[in-house]
C-alpha cells in the first residue's frame, strides 16, 4: 500500500484513493494528538457491494468496516490527490455542494477516470463528496477537515462564541436605546437559535421585572352589585337614591326616621381589589407564548439526535422552560383569567416600575427580533474569515476596556424591514469611535478604503486605529489578520519564532507607503506625507513558552521599525493589549516619534527653530477703551512697538516676534490675538518717539523700538479664559514662537521647548496631575535649548535641562536626571 495514501474506497463498479501530494506533513501545532478524523461512507446503490474498504489510520480489520466511522485527520491548506476511476466502461464524476472544492478535478478515458487535486482553502468541518456513475449516485462519503493552526475544540468553538455573544449582547443593548416602545413593527419570525440566544440574555431580567410587579402589583378596583339590608348601607350614592325614589328593592317596606319608606334589601354596589388586570393578562399571555416555543424548541432539538453538545443544549432548553414556568405561579400571573382585549394598550404596562421593563422584553421577543449578516451568516467553513471578524470584535473589546468607554452598538447595527442588521461584513467599512479622558478621540475602522486623493493603488486594509487630537494630525496604525503561519525551520532561525509568512509583513510595509494624505503645510512643497506610525499582522499562534515570544524579531521589531506581528488568540491576547495599552497611554509627540520619518523631517526642524526663537508679548497703554484702541491702530500704522529698557533681561535684544494682547474693553474674552515679525531693534529715549498722546513717564527713559512687519490676527487667539475665569495681564511676558503657535491657554505659554510640550503631552495622557509654574526667563540656546516651565506634582518639581535631560527635584529622594519623557512618566507612576 502506498504510503501516502489515506483511505481507499473500492465497489463493483468504482475505485476511490484519497492520498497526501507530498511527503510534507502539515505542521499542527494545537491540534490534540489523540483527536480521531471521520470518514463516513453512505452507499447509494441498492445493489451496491463494497469490495474494500481501508484507512490508515486503524488497523486492517477495522478500517475494512462500512460502520466504522473513524477516519484520517485532513487539514485545511493541505493539497490531497484524488483518484477514481471505473472498472467498467462508464463515466464517472466526484461532486461537492461547494463547486471550488473540485474545480482542479480533471477527466480522461472519456469520463471513466476522475483525478487531480483537492484543497479545502481555509473552509474547516465537515465535508461531503458524492461518486456518481453515469449520472446515478453510487456512494457519499463524508470526511471532517481540522484547523491547522486552532485548537478545534477550544480556540475555534471559543471564538464563534465570542463572536455571537459580543454581537447579541451589543444588539439587545442597542435596541434598548433606539427601539420605539409600543409603536407597530411588522419583522419575519426569527430563526430559533437567534430567538434562543436572545431569551438567554434577557431571562434573568425579565425574572427580575416580574419579582418586582409580584412584590409591589398594580392592582384594580371592582363595584359588584350586593343585596344588602338597608341600616347597613353605609355609603349613599346614586344607585342607592334611585332604588328609594323607585321603590325598587327585595323584602317588605320599612320606615325610616325620616319618614321615607324604603325597600328592606336594597342593591348595593361594594368595592373590592383585583389582581385580574388587563396588564397582568398581557404578561400571563406572552410568558405562556415564550414556554410554548421553548417546548416546541426542545422536541425540534430531540429529534436530531442526541450527543455531547445537543445533550447539553437540550439541559440548557429544560433550564430556561423551567425558570419561565415559575414564572406563572406568581400571584399577579396566576390571577389573570383570560386573553387582554384585542388592540389593549397601557400606559402603566409601559410606564409603571417593573412592568415597563417586563412588557419591554417581552416585546422584544414578540416582534421577532431577526440579527443577520455579517460573522452571524457565517458557516464554520469560511474560517479565515471567522478569525477577522473575531479580531476586530476582541480589538473593539481591548480598546473599550483600556478606555474605560463601552462600545457604541449604533456603529455595529442598523434597523432594517427584516429586524436587525449586522454591519460588520467583508469589503465594506464600518468603523467605531472611542473618547479618551485627554481629548483625544480613537477610531477603529474595518476595511476602510482608499483610492482618492494621493494614493496611487487602491488599498483596504483589515483594521486601522485613528488617532484624532485637536493638535496633532490624524496619526494611524494598521492591523491586518492574517491566518496563515510559516512553520519552517528557516523563518525560525530568521525571526527566532514562527510567524506569518513574509508576504504577509511585506503588505505592511506597502500600507505604510502606499497610504498617503495630503496635509496642509506651512513650507512651499506641499507633498503628502505618511500617515501610519505603525503597522501589526495578528495570527492564530501560541507560544510553547510563555512569554518567549518577546525575544521575537517579529516583536521587537514593532518599536523599532513600527513594522511586525503579533500572535493572537482567544486566551492569548495579552500581547496585543500591552501594545495597544503603551501607545494609548502616550502623547502626540510620543507618538509622531515612532513614526519612521525622513533624515530631514521638516516638521521637527521647523518645531526645534520655532522653540529657539523668542516672543516679546506685549501690552497696550492704559486710559480706558478709546486710548487701548488708539495705541493699537499707531502699532498697525507705524508698525512699531517700544517698551522701556530693562538690562536684566537680555532676551529684549533677541526677540524674533512681537505678539499683543488685547484686553477685555477690546475684545471678550481678553486674549493674545496679533502677532508680527521683528525686523529691527534700536534704543531711542522716549521724547524722541512721536505719538499722539503724551506720556507719563520720564522723556529721557530709554525704550526699545521694535520695527516690525505687519501686525496679523493669529488664527486660533489665545484667550485669557481658564476654567472659566480670566487672570490679570497688565505686563509684557515671554514665550516661544513653538509655544505662541501651539498654545490654547495663556499657561501653555511657558511651554517654549519641544521636550516640555512632549512632557506636558504625557503627563495628560498618563493621567499624572500637575501644575505648570513659570521659571526666569533666559535666552535661549540653539543648539541646546532649555525650558523655564516647573511642572509641580506630588512627587516633587520637574523641569527640563536640555541636554542634561529632566530634572525632578523630589520631595521624598535626591534629585535625578531622565534622559526620555516615558522614564520621567514611569518614575511618577511607580513602574
């Protein structure tokens, strides 16, 4: 027997062998050794005689058997070789219910032999070929295909759970927010199953509605009709009136002390309570529906036969029938007698503690509530597919967790005619926002496209991760799914771990240079410029050592070139989370940095000349509205601005930036609003500088005249407005054009270097509260500048040095030195 071959299938009329293409065995890694495969042969023919029957997988005497049912373990991936052909001269055919599983099947000796190859892709689970002979079925035979790289008992079956239950519970949550309660919706029944995992998720809360309506029930008053002798009559009304004026009654007449004669029985009506309310009807009726389609689940689940997971969805069916049976023995279920009246509607059903949220689960299944499309169309076969979806679901689930923010449903469902529809699909773009407790605003998008603008070749990547602050550029990582492994010895000892194959990190490094966006810019060459800071491929794997994969080239890799791969499964995920949780917990200019950018970036340049250049901030003469207004139009028109001198600060005589600040009788809020380009600096004395007001001051004081250029509005005016109030500003102060052109409030402008900027960024997004404190102000070095802001936390003062790093004077250790802002945030947070 050739030892290549798999099992053999020999009858009268035909002869099958299924054997590997090649003597290279798949590498599984996670699959269960002991796991039997399947072959199961059905015969078709009535007169049909098994002349062999063999597989390699058991011994002689029991692989020859039509019951046996055990079989070789077929993989997904993997090329098998096919041959049949019929004894006789007749036309043979092999066919499939999916036509791409045979399509490279081949024929020959006009029909009488069938062969070639058969690859089952990524498509895992059972499969049935079907052998026919001249055109009549001969036999079946059904095999089971298992994942090369998943555990198909736990990591498979894990992530279909993962998947149904994420998305069922994000659309019951989403149909609470935007269902209309009580309005007429027409939807087709749903299927079982999706009615089954729905009633599971709101069981326990509709139990929890109706304990409540139990304890503390609505109840309704009756006035029934009772003979009652007349001195007992305690209440008069109108019926008691006219049954006296008519004589109307049973028994004798009697007297009373008014001289009235009246009835010995008269009819009264006497109040009383009842728990028969048309509202508790509804609910008996819609609980009764909920048991019959339960009961009707069971015996539909019972005829299929029973094994390990129907035995247990059958326990599961009988779990939930009996919780909705106790259900009826509630007394206000109990009490209701009959169906409510046709077209009834309530205000308390819909209102009232208890009941609103019982009528509004009931209601959800009543209208048949359908969830389709997407992972939930899924079959077990598609299941390169299965692990995509099950991606960008974990990665939303990692992003909510390390946010703190839940995950916006509305993104994920749409109502449609036919219920409700699951936007998460192959090939269309949905994408997810988070809000961060810095501002910023994280947008995780799935097969966003482009095609307009720079880029040149249409390009879709699986995932990508947005980063939108107010002053940063959109900064972008992309993740891609890739379910293929290599498993060669050669890709070890280059990456020192398996991994994706190299095409797959390669379409990495083409998103990173593919994906361009044209971005305004302040220089005169307005090209586009990359977007992705980094870029990840997730793949089914798991490490044999926990935590070796750290000393992965793939790994390492990610920080220093922004490209690699990260392994991911369910109850592996933590690699992904430690990246995704180091680049949320960063700034933008933390994360701009790990961007891989030309030798001569443009924008640090500009950023390192901009913090080097300092800004005189100016102020106008006092005297009320008209004199403020009249100082400002002699600037504009004489494009001038003198101050007097001050020997102490030598930064006077190398300001590069006039910037002024209007006050609050100019414009509301105050704000520094104008700023404009130095061209001169001369010292004149103050008599010999021609203004239209008079000064106060001494005419032979010596002022610096600054000739600037023209005075422009700046874009975004830095208002004197924090936390709602304004701080007075009666002098000049001093700042950089880095700091003047980022600045939102008047504390930013302390922040003059680009390493104060990157430490106030971070600070913010590690959630370390400071306070900034403005140091003397120095001329500051090129080549080596130094800050002046003192930002003030528990654990002591830090201020940055230039080249000397950040100094943190503590309150509790000597003082230290840090070379990086992330060694300053460590410190500060107790890593």
């Amino acid at each position: 027997m050739d030892n290549l071959a798999l099992f053999r299938i020999e009858t009268d009329k035909v002869s099958l062998t299924w054997s590997k293409f090649s003597d290279k065995q798949t590498h599984s890694p996670r699959l269960i050794s002991n796991t039997p495969g399947l072959l199961k042969i059905t015969k078709k023919r009535t007169n049909l005689i098994f002349s062999s029957i063999w597989r390699a997988c058991l011994p002689e005497g029991l692989s020859s058997t039509l019951e046996q049912e055990a079989g070789p373990c077929l993989f997904e991936e993997c090329n098998y070789e096919v041959w049949v052909n019929s004894k006789a001269d007749e036309i043979i055919e092999v066919n499939h219910h999916d036509p791409l599983i045979v399509r490279n099947l081949r024929k020959k000796e006009n029909g009488r032999i069938h062969y070639g190859v058969i690859n089952f892709g990524s498509q895992i689970g059972l499969s049935e070929f079907s052998v026919t002979v001249n055109g009549k079925p001969e036999f079946d035979f059904l095999v089971e295909v298992f994942p090369s790289k998943l555990d198909y008992k736990s990591d498979y079956e894990q992530m279909i759970a993962e998947v149904q239950d994420i998305l069922t519970g994000l659309a019951i949550e989403y149909l609470r927010s935007t269902f209309k309660l009580g309005s007429e919706s027409h939807v087709p029944k749903p299927t079982q199953l999706e009615w089954l995992y729905l009633l599971k998720n709101i069981a326990t809360k509709l139990e929890e509605a109706l304990q409540q309506i139990d304890h503390h029930p609505v109840r309704r008053i009756l006035r029934e009709p009772v003979l009652t002798r007349a001195e007992k009559i305690k209440r008069i009304d109108s019926t008691i009136r006219s049954a006296v004026r008519q004589g109307t009654g049973s028994g004798r007449f009697i007297s009373l002390q008014n001289g009235l004669s009246v009835r010995q029985l008269l009819v009264e009506r006497r109040a009383r309570t009842t728990l028969d309310t048309p509202e508790h009807r509804w609910l008996a009726t819609q609980i009764d529906r909920i048991c019959q389609k339960l009961s009707f689940l069971r015996q539909q689940e019972a005829q299929e036969g029973i094994n390990e997971r129907r035995d247990r969805v059958l326990k599961e069916l009988d779990q939930i029938e009996c919780r909705m049976r106790r259900l009826t023995k509630y007394e206000p279920i109990a009490s209701a007698q009959g169906d409510p009246p046709q077209g009834f509607s309530s205000l308390q059903l819909q209102g009232a503690p208890g009941y609103r949220e019982a009528y509004q689960n009931c209601l959800i299944l009543q209208l048949g509530l359908r969830i389709e499309g997407g992972p939930l169309r899924l079959s077990i076969k598609d299941l390169h597919l299965l692990y995509e979806y099950w991606c960008y679901i974990a990665l939303l689930r990692i992003i909510s967790e390390e946010t703190g923010q839940p995950i916006p449903a509305k993104n994920i469902f749409s109502i449609r005619q036919q219920g409700l529809h699951v936007l998460l699909q192959k090939g269309r773009s949905t994408s997810v926002k988070f809000k961060t407790h810095n501002g910023r605003m994280v947008e995780v998008a799935y097969n966003r496209f482009f095609r307009k603008g720079p880029v040149l070749v249409p390009q879709q990547p699986d995932m990508m991760i947005t980063f939108h602050d107010p002053e940063w550029p959109e900064m972008n990582l992309i993740i891609d799914a890739k379910y293929r492994i290599d498993f060669s010895q050669k890709y070890y000892e280059q990456y020192r771990s398996y991994g994706p194959p190299d095409d797959a990190i390669n379409v990495l490094h083409r998103y990173r240079d593919a994906i361009l966006e044209q971005i305004s810019s302040k220089s005169e060459k307005n090209i586009p410029k990359r977007t992705i800071v980094q870029a990840a491929a997730l793949f089914p794997y798991q490490e044999e050592n926990v935590g070796a994969y750290t000393e992965s080239r793939l790994w390492l890799a990610l920080d220093k070139i922004g490209i690699g791969a990260i392994p991911f499964l369910p109850d592996h995920t933590e690699y992904l989370r430690e990246w995704l949780r180091k680049i949320l917990q960063q700034g933008g200019w933390s994360l701009a940095e790990r961007a891989i950018g030309n030798i001569s970036d443009e924008q640090t340049r500009d950023w390192k000349q901009a913090a080097s250049e300092a800004v005189l901030i100016g102020v106008l003469r006092g005297g009320g509205r008209g004199a403020l207004a009249s100082h400002l139009e002699w600037i504009k028109e004489k494009k001038r601005y003198y101050i007097p001198v001050k020997e102490t600060q030598r930064r006077f005589y190398i300001a590069k930036y006039i910037a002024l600040y209007l006050p609050s009788e100019l414009r509301k809020p105050g704000a520094i609003a104008y700023r404009a380009e130095i061209r001169e600096i001369e010292v004149k004395p103050r008599k010999e500088i021609d203004t239209p007001w008079t000064s106060s001051r001494d005419k032979d004081e010596d002022q610096f005249v600054y000739h600037i250029g023209d005075l422009c509005e700046l874009s975004n005016p830095i208002e004197n407005l924090e936390e709602g109030v304004g701080k007075p500003f009666t002098s000049h102060r001093w700042t950089s054009r880095l700091a003047l052109e980022r600045a939102r409030n008047l504390t930013e402008l302390l922040l003059e270097t680009e390493p104060e900027w990157r430490l106030y960024e971070d600070l913010h997004a590690a959630s370390v509260e400071f306070k900034i404190k403005p140091g003397a102000p120095k001329v500051s070095d090129p080549d080596n500048p130094m800050g002046r802001a003192r930002f003030i936390t528990q654990n002591g003062e830090i201020q940055y040095r230039g080249s000397s790093g950040f100094l943190l004077k503590s309150l509790f250790h000597e003082d230290r030195y840090f070379v990086q802002v992330s060694d300053v945030i460590k410190f500060l947070k107790g890593q």
